[in-house]
C-alpha cells in the first residue's frame, strides 16, 4: 500500500514570520533580559541554583568547573558548554561584577580581554553573597517548573535577598530588545529600596539622594548627573564615563601622566595600544612613551610626557580620542510579567520590594506550617510520656506498627501523625529530662507561631522584616563606593600644539589648486628659483607659517576651503605640488583666488569680499573657523553669473578702492560697508553700467599713500598717486581714471595697490607672460592713457593681469 505523505503549502513569509516570531519571543524571555526580580538571565540562574544543589556553595571546597558545567548542561540548560563556561566566568570577574556570584580559583580572565583558562583548569564554589540569592529557595518561596526533559524542576526566578538587578547591573541584546543597565552600590541601593519601602510615592531625586548613581567595580567618574536623573525617571539616559587619571611630575623638570582606574568595559590592553598609536603615528605631540605597568598590586598606565609638553592638553586629547572617556548609555530593559519593559528606577524597586514581599509571604507560611505540624507532634509526645506504660502494654499487644498506631489512635484520642511520632520513638527519648525538653519546645514553637502568624496578618510587619532583612545584608555586605559622580560634563579643549608638532614652513598656492608646504631647507636652497609650477599656472600666495596654523583659500565661485597647516602634504620647492582636489572636494571650474593666512580667529577681524558685479561684503573672520572641512566651504551667496574677484583680510579700519573695467575708480571707508553673516550676499560696491565690470578691489591702511596702477587691454600700464582721487562714500560711480577714445577706448584689465617691491604680471592673447616693475613708470593724472608697455598688434591683447605675491612672514611680529 502506498504511504500517503501530507505536505502543507504555506507562503514562505507566513512560516518565516511565524518561526522568527516564536524564536524571537524565546531569546526575548529565555536567553538574553535579565528578569526585574532577581536580576539575572536563566542560564545564570540556572548555574547559580545547580552549584547551590551540588552544595558547592562558599564553606565548601571548591570543586572543578567543568563538573558545575556538565550539571547545568545535563540538568537545566541543554546549550553549547562554552556559553555556559563564558556565563560562569563573567559572574566571578570582579571587573564587571560589582558583587561576584562566582569565586574562581585559576585563571579567570583579564580586564584585557585574555580568555579564561578552559573549565578543566579551573575551579569554582558560590560566593557568600550569592547564598543570599539562593535564600530560602527550599521553603517553597518560589514557583518551580519542569525542566526541558520532564525529570526535574528548576526555580521560575530566585528569592534574591538583595536586589542583584542594580547590584550587578546588565547588558544583554536579543531581537528588537537591549539592555544596559549599569552596576550600583550595595549599601546605596538598599537604603533606596528602603526609602521607596517607607514613602512609596518617593521622587527620583529624593532617590538620587541616597543612591547618586552607578558605582562600577573599574572605579572612574561619572559626569553628568542630568543623565542620570534621566535615566532614573525613564530608563533611558546618557552619561561620560572617564578613567581616573593624574600628572605627576617626575626626574629632569619632566611630568607623565598615570592612569589608575579606567572606565567600565573597556579593555585596558585595546586602550593602551590606541595610546601607542597615537603617539607613534604623530597624531599627538609630547608623548615619549606609554607603558603599562599593571601588576598583582593594581591597575597602573603611565604615559610618560617630553619636556615642557602640555600635559593637561595631551589629557584631554586622550579622553576624547581613546577609551580613556566613553559614553555610557543606560537602557534598564527588564522582563517583568514575562514582557519585556523599559523601567525607571522606582519601578524597578517596586518590582523588586513586591518579589521580596511574594518571598517572605511564602517563607513565612512555609515556617508556620511546619512549626504548626512540629508542635502538634510534641503535643502528642508529651501526652504519650504521661500515659507511658499504657502505650508499652498497648504496643506490645499490637501485631505490627500498623496495628499498634489504629491502637493508640483508638485507645487514647492521638491523630495520626502524634501515632506514628509514637511508634517511631526511639527509647532512650523516654527519659524524665525528655518531657521538660519536650514542654521548654512547645513553647518556644508556639512564641515562633504567634510572631509568624502576626507578620503574615500585617503588611506594616511583612515590610519591617524585609527592611530589617536588608539592613543586616548591608551589614556583612556593604563596601565603599568605587566611582566619583560629578556634576557637568566637562568641556574638552587642547591647543593645536597638543596634536601638532610646531615646525616653521614655506607654503605656496597657485591659480590653478595646488597647494604645499615645504620646509625651509627645501626653500632657501633653491637660492630664489622660481618653485614647480604649471605652465600657464602662477602663485596667488606665499608665506612662512607654522605648522600649527591655518590658511582660507577663496575660489571665483564663492566658496572657500579651510586648510590647517600641517595637513598639507610636505612636498619639495622644485616640486610642482597636490592639487587641492585630492584634500577637499571642489568644482572643475573654480580657480583659487586669493589665500590668506590666519594664526588665531579672533574677534575684530574682517574678511572684505569684492564681485565682478559690483557687490562687497564684509563679514567676522570668526565665522569662517570650520570644525569639518573635507568639502569647500560657502564664503558668500553668488547671483547669477557673479563671480568673487578678491578677498582682504581688515581690521575694520581700512579704506577700499574698486575700479571697473571703463576706467571708473571710487575710494571710501570700510565701515561704510555693513557687517554681515557668512552666507549672506552683501551690498552695493559701486554704481556699474551696461557692459560694465568691476576689474579688482583693494584695501588699504589709512595712513599709507600706495601708488595706483593700471593695466589696458591694449598694453598701456600709467601709474597714479591716492591723492588724484576724493574719498567718496560706497555705492557711487567713482572718479575716471582713463582718457576716453571714440575708436579703440582702452579698458582695463588690471588695477592693483602697489608698494615699492610689488611686480606686475600679464599675459597677452598669444600666451606670452610679461613682466612690469609698476616704480619704474612715470607718475601720471588721472585723464591720461599712460604709456604702451608692449604693442598688442604683434604681442595681442592683454587677456589677464596679476601680482606676483612677496614671499613674507604674515605673523611675525607676534
């Protein structure tokens, strides 16, 4: 006969939902959330209660980890002995447990991360404290269910004699659900159990004024007490945990700083390999070296620092950039009712102190009940002692025990259980003494009734027991606190010096984006050769800096790039470069217009911006510091086809002067022009009209008389004195500086402030460079045409103008 199969045809997403679903609810309830009552996840409460029933508990020997191991896994936890072993481990390492349930002998880890020995080398009992958790669990205290096998039962949760959960804390991540939750004082959380107990309506400041926060066994400090009370009130909340630290100074006027505590769950090894690094990678100056000098008397990195090195710089650096500072995120997820909740901390007392109440309810009934049957059996034992020989003659009667109890029970009026304490008497118990023993503990036992009787009719009493309970606990178990709470997060700052090594250098820009720095070796022995440069290519800017400072590069398009010095590519004089483009994003078609050199961006300084369509602009230096900088930088709105000619640095006590391309020249003050944000378009520079443009704008001090040059398409160049112009005020059509031709009117091509070393470049239609020394020309009025310098009928017309930029120290008067 053929077999029939059944197959069910369900769509695939039903049976993923369905099988990802229930695998979702066991990992969210069984495996990875600690319960709210007692704290912990079933495989450590699984191993806590299987060496508490092999009584390898802390009076006892201690006894082979693999042996605990093979029990959990044979008994309660059918799973991978390694995640068994990793479970035991983490509960003995006293780095991440503030109260350890485990006590390991042998090697048990290490807070750098070394693996524990395998479970064959070491041994293992319960700590004393974890007894507390396991208190009582044989008075019927908790609910017991089958294990996965139907052979035994194992507890629901743990009676938990002190509240584990903030204790010990716990981390733990399974599908849609993580906890953090962090480690706390013993003595500290107990006294907030016992406040909430009292005022069960307490705040959470009031809390905080018992239990400030976390106190985790690294030690450390905790800034941020806003996070806390966050945390506290919702479950959810972020503060900085720092490592301990302090400079000391040491032999040759030099200091270095020791670090003795560093934050909760950070592998000191993986630090200290980070600090390593950052001192050989030159990312920070000033380290000679770092070692660890951990051993059995304590945890000890000493980073040992160079002379005259800013130690409280390089301090902050390390917080920020290592795991000397971490943020630590609270996340108080908990399974409570068999769901898992995100919990504030008064709802975690309260699902604690309702457990400790269900605990001693049932240990109390359970105490009763059998002080109840005690007595009743002594009851009957004194009875039998006064009616002794009754009872002999009656037992040897009987034909069996059997018998001789429905005897007795017959006879004299004696219950069942009074029969059968009689008939299993020894005799050496019939004694006279024995009867006044017998008197002395059915007192005692009916004192004890009463008291139990009384506690489990008053809640007030339930409560002052557990109170009391709990106060004895602090009394053997209480230790000081490790971690330091303060207040605010501190501000993190460092000079550049921190992370730069300060080094004087040549830095060039060119027209075109490359950029460099050279040292200056490279540059004075290239005895004033002109540097690698591109073919149609000219230098825009040339200065002595530091390494610790910075340059602005403007492009035509009104964007600027923020480069610090000792991020440009240290390259030969003779050598042509990096383009920009390999350190910042920027357009194809930008060219680099201006560079300017800053040391410090300080306020009272201006950047002053002139367009080719007559518009200026003046902003705060200040607003152009950049904290990130891959990308250029907006510098100013641009309308239309407007493009950024020049920029000037000022001190906002300098005059301008711009001049169009029809020869019009107008002077005025810099405060006529408004400050105004970064982005913003600016104002009117000067009145234009059809065809016209704006050539260049200068600046310059008050009190310097510079010459003025100009430079016609036609190959003219004439110089100027300042004193041929009034000063006039912004957004008017200036004075004219060209004599106007009805046939071949010269226009301007270049206009530029000169002092007595500048020199003038231009370039003419046929691609030959020229050179003009602007001192050399005769001084002449404002209506003439000056004189031709070359002749654009064989040379061609004069297609663009600059000055060769003076190599200089822009800082060195500081």
């Amino acid at each position: 006969m053929a077999q029939t199969e059944n197959f069910l045809d369900l769509p695939l997403e039903e049976v993923l939902g369905d099988r990802f679903g229930r695998y979702s609810k066991y990992i969210i309830q069984e495996r990875a959330l600690p319960d709210a009552r007692d704290g912990l996840k079933p495989v450590q409460r699984r191993i806590l209660y299987a060496m508490n029933e092999e009584k390898n508990t802390h009076d006892k020997p201690f006894r082979k980890s693999a042996k605990t191991v093979g029990t959990v896994i044979g008994n309660y936890h059918p799973h991978g002995d390694s995640s068994v072993y990793e479970a035991m481990v983490r509960l003995s390492q006293d780095w991440k447990v503030r109260s350890s349930l485990v006590e390991m002998h042998g090697n048990n880890g290490s807070i750098d991360g070394d693996p524990p020995a395998a479970m064959r080398y070491t041994e293992a009992r319960l700590s004393s404290i974890a007894s507390e958790m396991l208190r009582d669990i044989e008075k019927e205290t908790v609910d017991f269910i089958p294990n996965f096998d139907d052979t035994i039962t194992e507890p629901v949760v743990l009676p938990a004699k002190f509240p584990n959960l903030l204790v010990n804390g716990s981390t733990g991540i399974s599908a849609g659900y993580a906890t953090d939750i962090p480690p706390h004082n013993l003595a500290e959380v107990i006294d907030a159990v016992i406040m909430k107990i009292d005022n069960p309506s307490v705040t959470v400041d009031k809390l905080m004024e018992v239990m400030s926060g976390p106190d985790f066994p690294t030690g450390g400090i905790i800034q941020g007490v806003d996070g806390i009370r966050k945390a506290y009130e919702t479950g959810k909340g972020k503060v900085v945990v720092r490592g301990r630290a302090a400079v000391e100074d040491i032999r040759g006027g030099r200091q270095q700083i020791v670090i003795d505590e560093i934050p909760y769950d950070v592998n000191k090894a993986t630090m200290v390999k980070k600090m390593d690094e950052l001192h050989i990678d030159r990312k920070v100056e000033g380290i000679a070296e770092v070692r660890d000098e951990t051993d059995r008397t304590g945890l000890r990195v000493v980073i040992e620092l160079k002379k005259a090195a800013d130690s409280e710089g390089i301090l902050n650096y390390l917080y920020k950039n290592t795991d000397l500072q971490v943020t630590y995120n609270f996340n108080m997820v908990a399974i409570q009712d068999k769901t898992p909740k995100q919990l504030s901390l008064p709802q975690i007392l309260d699902s604690y102190i309702a457990h400790q109440k269900e605990i001693v309810t049932k240990q109390t009934a359970f105490d009763l009940n059998k002080a109840k049957a005690r007595a009743h059996i002594v009851e009957g034992l004194i009875k039998a002692v006064s009616i002794l020989d009754k009872l002999i003659a009656t037992i040897r009667a009987s034909q069996d025990k059997q018998d001789a109890k429905k005897r007795i029970i017959a006879n004299y009026g004696f219950t069942e259980a009074q029969a059968e304490a009689i008939v299993t008497l020894q005799l050496y118990r019939l004694t006279n003494t024995d009867v006044t023993s017998l008197e002395q503990e059915a007192e005692e036992l009916k004192k004890r009734i009463s008291a139990w009787e009384t506690l489990l009719s008053s809640e007030n009493k339930l409560l002052q027991h557990i109170k009391k309970e709990l106060r004895q606990l602090k009394k053997s178990f209480a230790d000081e606190r490790r971690t330091i709470i303060e207040e605010d997060i501190e501000e993190l700052t460092f000079n550049i010096e921190v992370t730069v090594a300060s080094e004087d250098v040549v830095v060039s820009t060119t027209k075109d984006g490359y950029v460099k720095r050279t040292s200056i070796r490279s540059y004075g022995a290239s005895n004033g050769e002109d540097p690698g440069i591109k073919e149609e290519d000219y230098l825009v800017g040339l200065f002595e800096l530091n390494t610790t400072d910075h340059i602005l590069l403007f492009t035509n398009k009104g964007k600027y790039i923020y480069l610090p010095i000792h991020e440009l590519p240290d390259i030969r004089w003779k050598d042509i470069g990096q383009h920009i483009s390999n350190l910042v994003s920027i357009g194809k078609d930008e060219r680099i217009i201006q560079s300017l050199p800053v040391r410090t961006f300080e306020n009272g300084q201006y950047l002053v911006f002139f367009t080719r369509n007559g518009m200026v602009k003046r902003s705060e230096l200040a607003l152009y510091k950049a904290q990130r900088y891959s990308k250029a930088l907006i510098a100013l709105n641009l309308k239309g086809d407007d493009e950024v000619i020049d920029v000037f640095q000022t001190s906002g006590t300098s005059d301008v002067f711009i001049a169009s391309n029809k020869g019009f020249g107008l002077w005025y003050h810099e405060s006529e022009i408004s400050v105004v944000g970064q982005r913003a378009a600016g104002v009117k520079a000067i009145k234009l009209k059809d065809d016209e443009y704006v050539v260049n704008g200068q600046v310059f001090d008050e009190l310097s008389e510079p010459s003025i040059v100009v430079v016609t398409q036609r190959g003219a160049a004439k110089r100027m004195k300042l004193k041929e112009f009034e000063k006039s005020s912004r957004g008017n059509r200036g004075l004219i500086m060209l004599r106007e031709l009805k046939t071949k009117a010269h226009r301007l091509k270049g206009f530029y402030l000169i002092n007595e070393n500048d020199t003038i470049y231009f370039q003419t239609k046929n691609g030959n460079n020229h050179r003009l020394f602007p001192l050399e020309l005769s001084v002449s009025d404002r209506y003439s045409n000056g004189s031709f310098v070359i002749d654009s009928d064989n040379q061609g017309e004069v297609t663009e103008v600059w000055k060769e930029p003076i190599y200089y120290k822009p800082f060195d008067d500081e």
